[in-house]
C-alpha cells in the first residue's frame, strides 16, 4: 500500500455531516462508511456497508472490485485503514442504496447521463457546456474562446496519435511532454510547479499568449504527423519534439523583441484572490 501523505487527507462536507476522503492515484477517494452513514442515517454504518458489499460481491458488481483499503484519520486520531471508492465508485454505490437522501444524487446521474448521450450526437453541446463552466468561473471571454481552440487543436492531435500507434497514458504523457519542452523548455510537471500549481489543469491557468504557443505547437506536430505519415511511437516523439521547437523558437523571438518571458507565474488562481480582494 503506498503511503499517503498526512497534508492530502481532508473533510469534505455533505448536508453539513463529514465525509473523509484522500488524495490517492490523481483523484480524490472518499470513506465509503462515511458516505453510508451520511446517505442512510444508521447507526451501524459499517455492518450496512458490510452487507451491501457481500450484496453487490454475490451480484457479480464491479463496484466491489474498485474499493481499495488506504489509511485516514479515525474519529480517536489514529490512521486507520478503511474502505475508500474513487468518484465513479461512490456515484455507482449511491445508486444502489434504497434512501430517499440517494435519490437527488439518482437524479443528478439520470440527467448527467442523458446530456452526456446527446452530446456524443452533437459535440458541439459538450463545448457549449464548458463554456458555460469557463464563464461560470470566471474566465474572460476571449480566453474561452482561445481555450476551446486549444482544446479542439488537442483533440485533433491525440486522434493522430491514436491512429497513428500511441497509447493512451503513459506515452500521451511523453508526447505531450516533447511538445511542451520544446515550447516553453518545462515539462508539464514542472510548468505545474513553476506556476505553483498542485491537481488544477495546467492550461486552464495559461494566459493568452502561453495559450497560443501551446497550440501552434501542438497543431504544428499535427501537420507533421501527416505530412510524413508517422507511424510508431518513437518516430511521433521526433516529430513532438520537432513541433514543439518550431513554438519554441517564436516563443523566443516573441521575448527577444519584448524583453519579457512568456511563461508566467500568474494563474486564473491568483487573479482570482486579488479580484476577491
């Protein structure tokens, strides 16, 4: 079991009770007990849990599967370890518990499910509802709008390298890390750290200008792929390379003529205090 370090364990709060959770694997994963005892009001959230387990285990439920043991602070300040659920498992629990505070959550996933099933009809739907998020946060308008370019010039990228021999994960991961290397000389990791970033995406905190070199650079690996037909993930991590030197040098003519870096340390996050202020 990897160990799980003290700052990640936190309490999130549901209709004012505490629900822990942990930061583990990239996600957030919640004590099942505590969501038990929130949704049902036993006594005995454990012994229902336990029976709803064996319950969704004799069912042949992938939800049993998912539950993984890690340690978090128990009511006597000890690290205890207990059954945690990642979001998608907590969501799947939820539905199979009989209580009418499950029920907004049924809802919820009934309607989530039905836009998510007409957006895969008309894509077009998903990028209206992210940008009504964006505006919802706060963003600018014409960051959006530079924003969902990017996204759509990412999408156009990651369906080259799918058709083109790269797995999803880990070789996604060192592509993307060419291209970004290339443009602005940083990893993803650290552009994160640079920008004093922790789980929040790192694009969604690029100005303007950092929004558009990421993009040339991922859009010009793109027409590189094609042009030579690149196929295998050694030869598409030479043409990222490539792609992202292309961005990096007008990064660098851009910072010759204005004196001023590019990559900066202001994100969304802290223009956002200060508007607070």
């Amino acid at each position: 079991m990897k160990k799980i370090k003290k700052e990640n364990a936190k309490i999130a709060l549901f209709e004012g009770r505490k629900v822990r959770r942990v930061w583990h694997k990239d996600e957030w994963w919640f004590s099942v007990v505590d969501v038990v005892e929130v949704l049902t009001g036993s006594t005995i959230p454990r012994r229902y849990w336990s029976d709803l387990k064996s319950k969704l285990k004799n069912e042949g439920s992938e939800v049993y599967e998912k539950i993984v043991q890690l340690k978090i602070i128990a009511e006597d300040g000890k690290s205890r370890e207990t059954d945690m659920a990642d979001t998608e498992t907590i969501l799947r629990i939820i539905q199979s518990i009989p209580s009418q505070k499950a029920e907004p959550f049924k809802r919820w996933l009934a309607k989530v499910g039905h836009e998510r099933i007409k957006e895969i009809e008309d894509p077009e739907l998903a990028a209206n509802r992210a940008r009504k998020i964006y505006r919802a946060k706060g963003y600018p308008e014409g960051w959006i709008e530079k924003r969902m370019r990017g996204i759509e010039v990412r999408e156009t990228l990651t369906s080259e390298w799918k058709n083109r021999g790269a797995k999803e994960g880990i070789e996604y991961a060192i592509l993307t890390n060419e291209i970004l290397y290339g443009t602005f000389e940083m990893s993803a990791e650290e552009y994160k750290k640079f920008k004093g970033l922790k789980r929040e995406n790192l694009r969604d905190h690029m100005d303007d200008l950092e929004l558009i070199l990421t993009m040339l650079g991922e859009a010009t690996t793109t027409r590189i792929h094609k042009d030579r037909d690149s196929k295998g993930f050694e030869r598409l991590k030479g043409d990222a390379k490539e792609g992202g030197e292309v961005a990096g040098r007008t990064r660098k003519d851009i910072e010759g003529r204005t004196g001023k870096r590019i990559a900066r340390k202001k994100n969304f996050l802290v223009l956002k205090k200060k508007n607070k202020k």
